[in-house]
C-alpha cells in the first residue's frame, strides 16, 4: 500500500530569540542568545538565576482571539495559540473553505499550565479555597493548547495532547504524521508549547541539579558538547506547524518547505529522569525513523541533536549518533544544538527544532553550536561550532529525548516536486 506523503506547510513560533518564525532565524544566523537573567519573578534565592525567558509577553490578544477568552489561558496556551496563528497564515490555508472534519490539532506539552496552578494555590493557601478561580482546570490541562487551537478555528479532526516530558512535540508531529498517513485527516496543525519558566519550575530543577550555574555569563551558560558544560537553561516558548497531505497542498499552490519522511519512537526503560549511558533507546529511535522513512544513515546531511548541555545527556547523544552512523557520523554528517542559542524548551523544543531543520533545508545554512570552545574527550563530532554554515542538506534529523525515557525522532526532506 503506498502511504500518503506528507508536507510542511506553515510554521509559528514565540521564544527566548523572537515571537515569530523570521526573527527566530535571524537570531539563530547572528548568533544570538536568548538566555539572560530572568525578570519575570525573584530569583535571589535560586542556583540558577538565568533562563530563556520569552520578554514583553503581555496580556494582549492577537487579531483573532477574543480578549476575554485569551486571559482564560495559561502562558503556556497563549504561546501555543500565537504560533498556530503564526503558522496557519504562512500556511496560506483558509479553513472557511475546508472541511474542518479532515482538519486536526495535536500539541504537546510536558508539563502544561504550571503557571496558573502555581498562582491558584497561593491564592488557596492565601485566601481559602472558595477563591479559587473557575478557570484553574481549563487553564492548567495539557491539552488547553489543541482545545484552544481547535475551537479557535472550529476544527474537528483527530484532537489530542501528549505528555512525553521534553519529546512531547516531537511525539506530537509523529502522531501527525501517522493520522495523515492513515487518512484520518489531510491538514493537522502541530508541536508544542511550554511555559515552566516559574518560581516551582525553577525551584524543581534546581533541586534536581540539572540547570547552568554561571549566572554571571548567561549568554555563555548553554554550551552543548563542550568540556565546561555544568546543565542546561530552563526555556519557555512554542513551535507549531502545518502538516498536510502533498497532493491537496499542491492542489491549492501551497508553498512547502519540506517533506516530513519519517518518525521513531522508542522508551529506554532505564531511569525516570537520567538518559542511558549506552543510549540503547536513542539508538533505536533515531534507526527506526531511518528505516520509516526507508533511507540509508548517509542520506542525512544533519541532525539537529538534542544538545542539552548536560554532563551525561550530550555523551549518551553523542555515542549513539556513532552507533547510527558509523564512519558516516565522522566523515560528512553535520551536527548541532539550537539549544545553545534559545535554551532547553521542554516539551515544546521539539517543535522549535523542527522549524531551524526546515528552514536549514530551505535556506542551505546549518545553525550553529555555540560556545563550543572545547569539546569534551568523547564529543569528536562535527558539531558547526560558533558559527552557522552553508551547506545545501537535503535530509535532516532531529531528536528529542525526554524524562520518563522518552525518544522521538524525526526526519524532514527537501521537496523537489
């Protein structure tokens, strides 16, 4: 049976480097960072006192969205909605005139709206639980974001969430991808969103003692694959896109920017929070979109790594890369990590990620890593340090890994007709 193909149409994106998809790309060509010290609360008492935090977010709706039901919504769902805005008018689609049955939403997040159950229970423990805002469950629930993004355009295809910690929207295009392929729907509208950029979010990580330390350098802090990495940067942000299936994208002169060919998954059944160090699930994610997508290890030109800046996550990352590709991740696969410019967004990085594989395809430059000033002994790959590259890729990867011992990968193509 042939599989239906399956296209990015449209993307959207808020995050620590911009609010939109063209001023996220030209940060990540600059160069710059998006980690500084956080503003949004105190955080003289934290380890950590630095992030990717999403400035000047105020409580403003979009043309679109009714003001009444846009303070309804967790940070985390108005990141969400801003970017499926984003992307549905670069999609070009008018679902006026589309049958909104065959039209769906799947957006992760790991966590959901953290934000708003942190503001009710202080108001709880403030002021008594008759308070409690009426909001607080519809604002907090994962899956606010697909509900929201849905009613917004009246869509009633296939609607779900997933919880997959920093994999959710990386699960969330594969799920995408597969009701496509199946026929359950022609356009989906997916990725993820994440607002954990709180006083307990921060405060949680920190007691886990993953985050960066060198607060006094934060454009500096996130430095994936390098010798001197001490964690990574709590990040808040969104990354939507448009998926649909190739021959109805044609038919409406659709611009594409890229091909998505293939999708695995894989549990490491390993450790609630601590990555394999032999990377045995990563291995087996990154191998089953290979063979999803029915290509050859040296078909990909770059993968857009999961890079968090972690002692032991960029060494298992890196070990299974080699595992993959042999001889192939040494002579002629380019790696990197957006992360090193916008930060770790959680669940929503997957989303974030697969817009910079798209438009490395699009734009024939690979994002760079930067502050790879010395790698670490086992990190000897080529990881574009420091500055972006030019370089015409056809094929990108691009994983995310997540708590729990979730691996999702997946794999874009450049469209030649």
């Amino acid at each position: 049976m042939t599989r239906r193909r399956v296209v990015i149409t449209g993307v959207g994106t808020v995050n620590p480097l911009a609010t939109d998809v063209g001023g996220f790309w030209d940060a990540l060509l600059s160069g710059r960072s998006g980690i500084r010290s956080i503003t949004k609360f105190d955080t003289a008492e934290f380890a950590s006192r630095i992030g990717g935090e999403v400035v000047g977010w105020g409580d403003r709706a979009p043309a679109g969205v009714d003001d009444r039901e846009w303070r309804r919504m967790d940070r985390f769902c108005q990141f969400a909605v801003a970017s499926a805005l984003e992307a549905v008018a670069d999609s070009g689609i008018d679902f006026e005139t589309e049958d909104r049955q065959r039209c769906g939403v799947i957006v992760g997040s790991g966590i959901g709206g953290l934000q708003e159950l942190e503001e009710q229970h202080n108001r709880m423990l403030d002021k008594g639980p008759k308070r409690v805002s009426p909001f607080t469950v519809p604002k907090l629930m994962a899956n606010a974001a697909s509900g929201n993004i849905s009613i917004l355009w009246g869509l009633m295809g296939p609607n779900h969430a997933v919880v997959t910690a920093c994999a959710s929207a990386a699960n969330a295009v594969g799920d995408a991808l597969r009701v496509i392929q199946r026929e359950e729907a022609d356009v989906v509208i997916t990725g993820g969103s994440e607002a954990a950029l709180t006083p307990i979010g921060l405060a949680s990580f920190c007691a886990l003692k993953g985050l960066s330390t060198r607060n006094d350098d934060p454009e500096h802090a996130s430095r994936p694959f390098d010798k001197g990495r001490d964690g990574f940067l709590l990040s808040e942000g969104a990354g939507i896109v448009v998926v649909e299936e190739l021959e109805r994208a044609r038919k409406r002169g659709a611009k594409i920017y890229c091909e998505l060919i293939g999708f695995g998954a894989s549990g490491d059944g390993y450790h609630i929070t601590a990555p394999d160090p032999e990377a045995h699930g990563a291995v087996l994610a990154m191998r089953r979109a290979l063979a999803d997508a029915k290509i050859a290890p040296e078909d990909v030109g770059y993968i857009n790594t999961h890079g968090t800046s972690t002692e032991l996550g960029d060494l298992a990352e890196t070990r299974a890369i080699k595992r993959v590709f042999g001889d192939w991740a040494r002579n002629g696969l380019a790696v990197s990590s957006t992360k090193s410019s916008t930060g770790h967004l959680l669940g929503a990085s997957g989303g974030v990620e697969l817009i910079a594989s798209a438009f490395a395809i699009a734009q024939g430059v690979i994002p760079a890593t930067l502050n790879l000033e010395e790698p670490d002994d086992e990190c000897d790959l080529d990881y574009v340090p420091k500055t972006p590259r030019e370089a015409k890729v056809d094929i990108v990867l691009s994983n995310s890994f997540g708590f729990g011992g979730h691996n999702a990968c997946l794999l874009v193509k450049r469209f030649e007709g």
